[in-house]
C-alpha cells in the first residue's frame, strides 16, 4: 500500500479520533478544558503549520503571520458583529481576504528580483503594521472602540459553544496539515525545496518559481486567516492591541524552528510541544519563567537542532518511544501531578531533551552501541522520496 | 538545420559591454565549442541564453521559437539546460533528490513518484550510485561537477550548455569527464562547452566559435580557428604572430 | 572542528539551565501563586498584632479554591501587578482572621498574558480542570469580556475590578467592583464638568486629546453607534467651545506634535481621555515647548508618574479612594491601606499608595467572600442571589446596592481628585474633599 | 504656520533620537550581518539601569552616560564573541537574538516589574528645559539627543571610510576570508564594531529615560520605526541612518499636525513599505558599507 494512501488513512484516523473526543471527555467526565487545551493546541498547530509553508518549505522568511492572522480576526469580527452576518457565512471571507492580501504582497515583492530574504521578512512585518494603523484609522473596521463577539451564535447541529469550537477548529486545523503534507508530497513541494536551496538554480531546471512562491504565500495567508476568523470568538472582545502584537509570529517560528522547518510534521510537533509546556508552566505559576524558558529554547535549538527535533525524533524513534513513555509511565505511576496534560508535559520535556544531544555525540554513542534508530544524516528527506511510490 | 539561432545579441552592465553584437548558431546534433579569453563573455551568453539575463538588444530562436525575452524556467520547458562553472547543488537534498526535482520538471512534468527510477538512471549514467543517499557536503568537486551534468541530463534537454565542467578538474578526471560528454552526445543531445582547456575542446568540438570583448571573431572547424591570427592575437596579443 | 566541540559545550551547558529552570519551576508551584494556609503561620510576623489575632480560630478543613487571571505579562501588566498584590494581601489577612466559612482559602492566581484568548483558556483550566470553588476576574477590559463569557457559561459569581465598556456587560451575576455606574461616559464628565462650574470660572474653551483605546474612546464619544454622552458632546451641552478633539495611537511615542497642536489650540481646560502615562509623556512634551494649559484632566492615570511629572501640578483625575480623611476615617481601612502600601512596596511597584486600581481590587474580593459568608455556601446562584438581594459591606467604597435593572452596576462613586503639592488630594465632591483642600482652577490667569 | 513649523523642528530633533536608536542595528546587521532583535531590548535595559543610577545614587542621568556606555560596550563585544563561537548566519542570528530579546525582557520586568518608572523631577531638568526662537521651542534633551546622534553619525562615518579599522570593518562586510588575506583578524574587528554598536543603543536608551516614563512594555513599540529607520538609511550608511531619522521624524510629526496623531504611524509604515520596495539598499545613494 503506498506511502501517500497510507499517510491519508491516517489523516481521517486522527480525524476520527478527536472527532469524537468531546463526547469521550462526557463519557469520563475529564474537566473540559481538556476539550479546551485540545483546540488551542490545534489552532497553534494550524498557524505554525500554515507558516512553515512559505518559510519552512519556499524558504521565504515572514513576519507576516500576524498580518494574516489579523485580517481574518477583523473580517468576521467586521463581518458578524458590524454587519450582522451569520457566522458560518463570515468565516469563508477571512481565508478569503487574507488570502488576497497575500496574493497582492506576492505579486509585488516576488516581482522584485533584487529583494533579499531579510527585506522580504521585513515587508511582510512592515505589513502588520500599517494593518494595524489602518484598522486604528479606519471606524469601518475598528476605529479604536473594539468589537464584541461574545455570544455569537454558531450552527445548532455542532453542540455547545465549546464543542463546535472544537470541531470547527479541528476541521480546519486538519485541513491545514493536510495541505501541508500534500503539497510537500508532490511536484509543487519539491518546487518550493528547490526554490529555497537555490532559486535560481530551480528557475534554470524550468520550476516555476513565480507561481510556486504565490502558492506557498497564498496558501500560508489562507489558511492562518481561516483560523484567525475563527479565534475571534475566543477573544471575545476584538482589539487592535489584542489581535496585531508579535505574539502570533514570535510563537509560529519558535514552534516551527523547535519541530523542524524542513518537514511538514515538525511544525506540529513544535506546536504540542510549546503549547503543552507553556500551558503546565503557565498552571504552575510560572509565566515569568515559562518566557525565559521560550527564549532560551528559541536560542538553544537555533543553534543545536537546526533540522528541528521531528526529524531527529524520526531518526532516533527507537530512543524517542523509549523515552517519551518511559518518562510517561513514570510520572503517571508515582503520580507526580494529577493532571494528564502535566504528564504529557514531563514526557515532551524529556523526550525534546533527549533530542538535543548533539548529532557528534549521537553518532559515537550509537557506534559504541552498535547502532539502534534510523540511518543516514537527519538532514535528509530521503526516504519520503524513496517511499513516495513503494 | 540549426536548432539555436542568435541574432545580435548585446548586453550591458552600466558601462560595461559584456557581449556586443553577438551573431552564432548551434547546429542540431552537433558539439558547439564557445572559447575566448576570460572577461570575453562567454559566461554572459550562457546567462542570456538560459534566460537569466535579458539581452538589452538582439534575438535568440531556439527549435523556431523566439526565446528572447522567457524567464529561465519557461526556455528550460523548451529544452535548453545548463550546468554552472562552480557547482550549485540544493544542498538540504541528497544526489538523488537533486536528480530527481530537476527530472520533475525540466522539458516535461513527470510526477514524485517517476522522478525516482529516472534519479536512478542518471545517478547510474554518471557513477554517483554509491553517494546516491548521503549528504551534499560529503561529495568531492569531482562527485559535484558530475551531479551538476547528471541534474541537467535529467532534464531531458535537447540542447545542453555546459560552462566550464572541466575547470579544477585533474588530468585523469579530465579524461573521464570527456569520455562522459562523448557519451552525452552520442544520447543525440546537442551540446554548446564553454571551455579553457583547449585539448578538451579541441578533441570534442566540431566546430568552435571564438568570443573577444563580447563580439564574435572567428567561428569555423577547430583547427583552421586555432590557426587564424585573430584568435592567436586574441589569446597571446601581438607577441603570438611573430613567433 | 573547534568550534564544533565549543557548540557542543555550550548546548550541555545551556540544556542544564534549561532543567534547572524547569525543576525549580515545580518545586515553587505550590508557594508562589497560592497563599496556603500551611505558610500562613510561618509568614504572619508583625501584622498579627494590628489585627487581634487571638479572637481568629485557625481556619480548619479543605482550603476553599478561589481561581483568576491577571496580566502578570504582557502590556497590561504594569497595572496586573497591583492587583497581584492586593489579592495576595486580603488572602493572607482573610485566612489569618478564620478564613472563608471557617476553611482556609487558596488563591490559584494564573497569567493570561495580556491576552484575551488565555484568559478564556484559563478560566476554562480554572473551572473544569483544577475545579476551584470560586472565581474573580482578570485586569483589562478585553481579558475581563472573554472570561465573563466562560463564567456566564458556568454560573460562576463574577466579581471583576476594572472594565471599562459597561455597556457590554448583560452576564446576571457578574458584580463590578469599580463604581463608575453604567454610564461613566456620562456621569464620569459630568462630575468635572460640575466641578469646574463650581469654581465660578468655567472653561470657555477647552481640548480633548483621547487615547484611542476601547475604554478612553467610550468616555470621550459615548457608546459606539449611539448618540448618549461622551465628554465631548457634554461639553458642547454646556456651551464650552471645544477647540481640539484629537484621537491619538495606543502605541504612541512622539508626543511633540499632540502638544505643538494642544499649544496652537490654547484650551482653556484640557481634558486627556488616556491611560498610564500617557498623561505625563503629553505634559513633558509640553513642557519641553514652554507650554502649560490653565488646566488638565487626566482619565485613567498611573498616579506615581504623573507626580514626578514637571508641570504636572494642579492635573485632576478620578479616583474612588486616597490615603486620606474623610475615607480614612474608617480605622480598617488605614490598617489595610498600611498592608497594601508594604505589599506594593514589596512587590517593587514605585507608587504605594491605595487609589482606584487597589481600591476596586479589595472590593472585587469582598464581594465574592461577603456572598459565600452571606449564603452560608459555595453555591454560586446562592451567593450571587444574596448579592442581589442584600448588596456589599465594603472598605473603601461603602455600602453598595446592585441594580439588576442597571445590568448590575450602582451610582458612580466618582470623585475628583487633584494634584496639590506634589501629592493627590480629593477635591469635589466638597463633602469627600481633604481637609482644607478645594479645587484650584481659573483659566484668567 | 507656527504650527507646521514646530511639527517640522520637533520632527527633526525627534528625529535624531529615532536614528540614535537605529545607528546600533543598523552597523551590526550592515557590516556584521547580525540582525540584532536583542538591540531593542539593549536600549531598555540601559534606560533602567540609567534610572536607577538616578534613583539609589542620584546620578544625574547624563553623567551616567560615562557607567552606561562602557558596559554595553562590553556587552556588546561578548556577544559578538559568542555568535563567533557559534557560526550564525542572518536567519539564526534573528532567532537566536529574538530568543535573547525575549529573556532580557523578563528579566527587566523581574527586576523592575511592569509598573511604569519616571526619573524623579529634582534629578532630571533636561526632561523640560526648553530653547525657544520665534514661537518655535527647540526642547533640550531632545537638542541634546540630537547633537549626539549627528556626532556619532558623521564620526562612525569618518572612521568608516578614512581609517584602517573602517578599511578592516568594509573588507569584513565584504568578505571575510578576503579580509583574512589581506591580514585583517576578521573577529577582532567584528567584535570592537559590536561593542560600538551596542554603546550606541546604550546612549539611546539613556535619552529614553530621560525623556519619558519607562516600562518593559515600551521596547516592542520600537521595532516598526526603528527598523523603518534602519532600512530607509541603508544597511551599515551611518550618515544614511541619521537623514532617515530625520526623514521620519518630520513625516510622522507634520502628517500628526495635519491630519491628526492617527495618521502618523500609517505615513512612517507606507514610507517603509516604499523603501523596501524601491530602494531596499537605502535612501543616499552613497554605497553602504555593506
């Protein structure tokens, strides 16, 4: 069977699975705010995912998420709580217009041969700001009053507010990931690897780089607008400060530089891992902590997981399994901490930590060992590439 | 018949004039030696013609079709690829994977999964079997020069300018990559080298063409260029007609 | 190669500190967000004596959870910190005079980060997760909606300290401890208004410059999309020629050429709808163009800044306390204004003394402890029914009656206050005024 | 009119400040090719330690300019040494440096908390002296400020193109084994331009303090115009820096006078925007050092 059916099938069991977590959460009665935790888990999965498609696959560099993040916030809190549309009927336009406005930075800065990576990352961050100026500016969209979107209704068929939340994250969160395995998993993926090692090389082997670039940029705005429209409802109350600060970017490339950018499953990776952590942090009282802990991962994975952990994590799963439920059926034993979203958060901790030793040090002491885990140099998608048709 | 047709070309950078006026052909089938001293073009024309400058006058067909003014990736479609001086591989993929993106696209789309016995092939027609798999960074100059040509056959062109594939080569590789350009040919590619080593050039080229200060000055069979005073001032100034 | 064994260190190195980090973060979970009941003892030195401990039985049995956010990080933070340590301050001395019900309390304090989307989440957590018994709100107005939301859903009684957009709060047991009535945007002007007629000599002209922040904007132009109040319009009711409406970015950092237009416009009375410093950044840049108006309103102002502020004196503001008769002449409210100044000392924060923020943050807590007193039970629909019913004993702002008619708020206890003499000092109402302090404005000279 | 005019002078000293507080990532990204996130957080740390010299010792803020400096020089440097230890390129020198960004900022805020901080008036007169001519106000500390940034500007600019270290520093920006060859120690240069750079946000953020009230808050606000600042400049152009200062400094004031404070930041931003698009390598078209 091959490997894309394979990876498809496991799409819809996942799908399956959380789809049905509400109603196991009922059945157990687990606190809700495992459903809660579940979906903002799944809409960092979707950002950093969306992200990583022009930065982590095109090798475009962009400050940009906030932007687009932001645009699909204020084109349903607009849409709904100015002009009274139904929120299903809203949510479409967020991607929508997001994905527009991407499309416009596209077609000119990708028109620009002499624009250099850094300057692009900084259009796309220059962006943010006059967004956010002309959100200020403009009463039509905020004009500085706020907008409220506490109470909207949603659909009847999804359940309460918390569960259609969640499915309606869910769906979209999927639907991101997804798009992110298929386009790595095709000629266009390939495109955008070659674009970032070389594009002009890539120009000169005929791929289509213009409209490769827009893809990868429209794509990425699509889809981080999408669940922008979505996350309007958690703000509840919708302002310029809330929705444009550097929150959205700065945790979008922590967690796509802590998963792997090369890769469509590091990013999700990256995004349970800090959201899990940040958040047990966070419960214990530690959000000063928790901030530096952040910057010094950012600093310590810059420099010793550059391929991000995913792809160490694959090459080494024996060590990975072994210790992630190692350290979970430790810490669920003895109990350290009751809830089980701690325990998952001791095991990731654990688990990124074995990941940080060093490939050197990695290669000797599995020489000494005689070799356990995968082959070859983490660096490469090789076997994506051999498997593609077996 | 002429498969590339170049019809004054010109280009400048600022001031300087890189090629001036530059007027050539490119037989189907055949091998199409470029020389000239360094600073006398030929890099630009190979730019040009790949389409990664735009010449600022002139023309160029390719196959009947006016290629002037295509990007780069639209004139490799048509079948023209190249290979660079000093090698650029995409250097996050293995050999395989530099092999096959560029079968991928190239002169037709072929889908991830007939990208790799293609990869295959050309890894195999090139002798790079055996670092198919491992890092860029683990190749020699050599491994890299050969990778290079591999990524461009894969490309399936049917023309192939080559720049300089032999340059920091030593003898014994020179051989090798020689004999492997004949066999590139004999594939019924047509190829345009842009060479210094002379031998080389001189043993593959059925008919060279001379560039001096961007025009060109002599074209014909090798040994009649190699005998015209012109290309002999070019290389050795004056000095070279006495002697 | 060199560098490569250096990288290598250093990743060990820092991957330690990483550890470290973590495992020191686990160890302080338990002390430093919560005021058990366990170090209580321990940490009960010299207070002890002022409040006649010896009547206080130990508060026995299961702590009682009272679970919120603050913006502990984050651009709300600075004020976040305040109601940090107020809240810690009335946990200790609630568990040190027999606690909640006769059981110890726990305050389960979380960060929301500024954001308003954590600040849900944490709620979320707070209730269904750590099942706390009892909730109080966050700081900010936006944190404040998006957790009133999740209390709504739960039926949690919501004591809140600071929300600005009355308007927007329908929730039947949600309690707002700031007493600036429903409609600030216009009892709020009306108050200064009155104040300056008192004088004798009103403004002819005056100037607004309006941080355009959610909260200012509501006071300044009333409610969005309805015509009622805001201070501009107000004004114009009196007959004042407004000269200057200027709206100016959150995020402003060049103050030069709001004050080059406040100068070219030359109010007669300036009123700046802002926050924080905002205030003091104005008057500096003003300073800085040899400017100074007859007289200056500030909305919500960090009050320690605006005293180091040259060219500050004789600004008002509104408050709903200060540090001095006739609101201390209750002699509780000295003893734990002197609790609150320590604790905001403590806690590294330059300006101690009690005014709205810590005022309305006492209250919030009261109302919630005076509810389970009152009901005699956690049962949240008990407690905010007795709210209801018989309202709320409270230090600083006296007895409070809720108006479920009002969406639950109550006359604006506002008053003006005014910077004399290098310090703040209540000035009108004239009953509430310091001793032998008045209003000091006129614009003739 | 006076109304325009003093927008126009105010915009022009304020200015100066704006391109103190760019001069130190401008030289490190231009020559260094470090993108220096951390510099921000660099110039709120020296604005607090400033006023807290002012507060425990009652320092006067300028004079504290001789404690400030040296210390960030040397911060500065040892950064430089460490991001030799670990070859960084731009990408990871912009992740690495945000990461650095994030922790001195909790740390400001741990030492300081997030309450607003003011130099006390008795310590601090520069605050509100003021020069006037003619109904236009030419404000001191910002005259000051200025004049520092105009000093440094054309100084950093002399030594840049007339002396050996400028050679040294150019050859670096260019080339670094180029530079190796031609017997400059790469490193050493590199780590004397990053001590210089960093002294520079130092001396900024001392004109932060004494010019308004301090909060950890305030460092983010800075990105978008600082960095409008930087671009507009060019990479590394000294002189580039101090005229887009000032190019900004009007723009955003005059535009505020004009149309109203909320217009200010859309001008600075669409300005950005167009340099980016259309001259990325900044507005003089004197060649960068980079």
């Amino acid at each position: 069977m091959n490997r894309r059916r394979r990876t498809l099938l496991g799409f819809a069991a996942v799908a399956v699975i959380l789809g049905f977590f509400p109603a196991v959460q009922e059945a157990l009665d687990l606190p809700t705010f495992y459903v809660i935790f579940l979906f903002t888990t799944l809409f960092w999965v979707a950002q950093a995912s969306s992200w990583n498609i022009l930065t982590g696959f095109a090798g475009y560099f962009s400050f940009g998420q906030g932007a687009w993040y932001g645009i699909g916030v204020y084109a349903v809190s607009v849409l709904v709580g100015k002009h009274g549309w139904p929120f299903m009927a809203a949510l479409p336009m967020a991607g929508l217009l997001a994905g527009v406005a991407g499309l416009l930075l596209g077609m000119v800065v990708f028109r620009l041969r002499r624009l250099s990576g850094e300057i692009f990352a900084l259009t796309t961050l220059a962006i943010a700001f006059v967004l956010a100026a002309l959100a200020r500016l403009l009463p039509a969209i905020d004009g500085g009053t706020g907008i409220f979107m506490t109470g909207t209704p949603l659909p009847e068929f999804l359940g309460d507010f918390t569960t259609a939340m969640y499915l309606l994250t869910l769906v979209f969160s999927l639907l991101t990931v997804m798009a992110a395995y298929l386009i790595q998993d095709s000629r266009l993926g390939w495109g955008l690897f070659a674009i970032r090692d070389d594009e002009q090389v890539a120009d000169g082997l005929g791929v289509p780089v213009f409209r490769y670039k827009m893809t990868a940029l429209g794509a990425n705005a699509f889809f981080a607008g999408l669940m922008g429209g979505l996350w309007s409802l958690r703000l509840g109350f919708v302002t310029v400060d809330d929705v444009f600060n550097i929150r959205v970017p700065l945790f979008v490339i922590l967690m796509s530089v802590l998963g792997g950018m090369r890769h469509w499953m590091g990013p999700v990776v990256g995004a349970v891992i800090i959201t899990t952590i940040s958040d047990r942090l966070n419960s214990a009282g530690l959000a000063d902590v928790s901030q530096i802990i952040i910057g010094a991962l950012l600093v310590i994975l810059a420099l010793a997981v550059r391929e991000g952990v995913y792809l160490r994590m694959r090459d080494r799963w024996v060590t990975t399994a072994a210790v992630f439920f190692g350290a979970l059926a430790l810490v669920t034993l003895f109990d350290i901490n009751g809830s089980l979203i701690s325990d998952f958060a001791y095991a990731m901790v654990a688990t990124t930590l074995a990941m940080l030793v060093p490939s050197g040090v990695w290669e000797r002491m599995r020489a000494n060992r005689g070799g356990t885990g995968g082959d070859g140099p983490p660096e490469t998608l090789a076997d994506d590439l051999t498997e593609a048709n077996t | 018949m002429s498969l590339l047709e170049v019809t004054d070309v010109a280009k400048r950078f600022g001031g300087v004039v890189a090629l001036d006026g530059v007027t050539m052909r490119v037989d189907e089938g055949e091998i199409l030696g470029l020389v000239g001293p360094n600073g006398s073009g030929k890099s630009t024309l190979i730019n040009v013609l790949s389409g990664f400058y735009a010449g600022d006058q002139g023309r160029v067909d390719f196959a009947d079709t006016d290629v002037t003014s295509l990007p780069a990736n639209q004139v490799a479609a048509l079948g023209i690829a190249r290979t660079y001086q000093i090698p650029r591989p995409f250097d996050t993929m293995t050999p395989r994977e530099n092999i096959a993106v560029s079968y991928m696209f190239g002169q037709h789309r072929h889908s991830l999964a007939e990208a790799r016995e293609a990869a295959g092939e050309w890894l195999e027609f090139t002798g790079l079997g055996d670092v198919a798999d491992t890092g860029i960074n683990e190749l020699t100059l050599h491994q890299l020069k050969f990778l290079e040509l591999a990524r461009a056959l894969a490309t399936q062109p049917s023309l192939l300018l080559l720049d300089e594939v032999l340059a920091g080569l030593n003898p014994s590789e020179i051989n090798q990559s020689v004999e492997m350009i004949q066999r590139v040919h004999a594939r019924g590619i047509t190829l345009l080298i842009v060479e210094h080593v002379m031998r080389a050039v001189m043993a593959l080229s059925h008919r060279i063409v001379v560039l001096d200060q961007g025009k060109v000055i002599v074209e014909g069979e090798p040994e009649q260029v190699m005998a015209d005073p012109a290309v002999i001032r070019a290389y050795l100034g004056d000095r070279g007609l006495d002697a | 190669m060199r560098t490569q064994r250096r990288r290598r260190y250093l990743v060990v190195i820092l991957v330690l500190a990483l550890i470290a980090a973590a495992c020191g973060g686990d160890d302080t979970t338990d002390t430093t967000d919560t005021t058990a009941p366990a170090d209580t003892e321990t940490t009960v030195p010299s207070d002890t004596e002022t409040t006649e401990p010896e009547e206080m039985e130990e508060p026995s049995g299961e702590p009682i959870r009272i679970g919120g956010t603050l913006a502990l990080t984050g651009f709300l933070a600075a004020t976040g910190a305040i109601h940090q340590a107020v809240g810690e301050v009335f946990v200790e001395r609630l568990n040190e005079q027999g606690g909640l019900l006769g059981r110890p309390v726990e305050w389960v304090l979380l960060d929301d980060e500024s954001a308003p989307d954590q600040s849900a989440a944490a709620y979320e957590r707070l209730i269904t997760e750590d099942e706390v018994d009892l909730v109080i709100g966050p700081y900010g107005t936006g944190n404040i909606t998006s957790a009133m939301a999740v209390a709504e859903r739960y039926g949690y009684v919501f004591p809140h300290h600071t929300a600005s957009l009355t308007y927007a709060y329908n929730y039947a047991c949600h309690f707002s401890s700031w007493s600036t009535g429903l409609h600030p945007n216009i009892t709020n002007p009306n108050l200064i208004y009155d104040a300056l007629e008192s004088t004798g000599t009103p403004p002819e002209t005056i100037g607004f410059v309006v941080n355009e922040f959610p909260g200012t904007m509501f006071i300044a132009y009333g409610q969005d999309g309805t015509d009622e109040g805001g201070a501009v319009s107000l004004a114009e009711d009196r007959g004042w020629d407004v000269v200057l409406d200027l709206t100016f970015p959150t995020a402003t950092s060049d103050w030069a050429p709001i004050a080059a237009q406040i100068r070219d416009a030359d109010p007669d009375f300036l009123y700046i709808a802002g926050l924080g410093v905002n205030a003091s950044n104005i008057i500096t840049a003003m300073q800085a163009i040899d400017y100074s108006p007859a007289g200056m309103f500030s909305q919500w102002p960090a009050p320690g800044p605006l005293l180091q502020t040259e060219g500050a004196d004789g600004i008002m503001s509104v408050t709903i306390f200060e540090e001095h008769p006739p609101f201390t002449d209750n002699p509780d409210a000295v003893e734990v204004s002197g609790l609150i100044n320590d604790a905001l000392a403590d806690a590294g924060i330059p300006y101690t003394k009690v005014e709205t923020q810590a005022a309305a943050s006492w209250t919030a807590w009261e109302y919630l402890t005076q509810a389970a007193e009152g009901a005699g039970s956690l049962d949240q629909q008990a407690m905010c029914d007795w709210l209801l019913e018989n309202g709320a004993d409270t230090l600083f702002q006296g007895h409070i009656e809720f108006r479920p008619d009002e969406q639950n708020y109550f006359e604006d206890l506002s008053k003006l206050k005014q910077v004399q003499d290098g310090d703040w000092w209540v000035v009108y109402p004239e009953e509430f005024a310091a001793p032998d302090r008045s209003l000091i404005y006129s614009p003739d000279e | 009119m006076d109304l325009i005019s003093q927008g126009v002078v105010s915009g022009v000293l304020f200015g100066g400040l704006y391109a103190l507080m760019s001069l130190g990532l401008s030289l490190s990204w231009g020559a260094l090719k470090i993108i220096n996130l951390a510099h921000f957080s660099f110039i709120l740390l020296s604005a607090y330690i400033v006023y807290q010299l002012s507060v425990s010792y009652q320092i006067d803020p300028l004079l504290a300019m001789v404690v400030v400096v040296p210390i960030f020089f040397v911060i500065g440097a040892l950064m430089q040494m460490f991001f030799h230890a670990v070859d960084v390129d731009e990408f990871k020198s912009l992740i690495i440096t945000f990461g650095i960004f994030i922790i001195l900022q909790s740390l400001i805020q741990t030492v300081w908390s997030a309450d607003f901080r003011r130099i006390g008036i008795e310590l601090n007169p520069y605050a509100t002296q003021s020069i006037s001519f003619g109904g236009v106000a030419f404000p001191v500390s910002q005259l000051i400020a200025f004049v520092a940034a105009v000093l440094i500007a054309v100084g950093m600019s002399l030594l840049l193109s007339r002396t050996y270290f400028g050679k040294a520093v150019r050859a670096v920006a260019q080339d670094r084994s180029m530079a190796r060859a031609y017997g400059v120690d790469p490193r050493r240069v590199a780590v004397i331009l990053s001590g210089l750079a960093t002294s520079f946000s130092a001396l900024a953020g001392l004109f932060v303090a004494v010019g308004q009230s301090i909060f950890p808050g305030l460092a983010v606000g800075w990105f978008g115009i600082v960095f409008s600042v930087v671009i507009l400049g060019g990479l590394g152009n000294t002189l580039g820096t101090l005229t887009a200062g000032v190019v900004v400094g009007v723009a955003a004031n005059t535009a505020s006078v004009t149309w109203g404070p909320l217009s200010a930041p859309l001008v600075t931003f669409l300005i950005l925007i167009a340099a980016l698009l259309f001259r990325p390598e900044g507005l003089l078209t004197r060649r960068s050092v980079a």
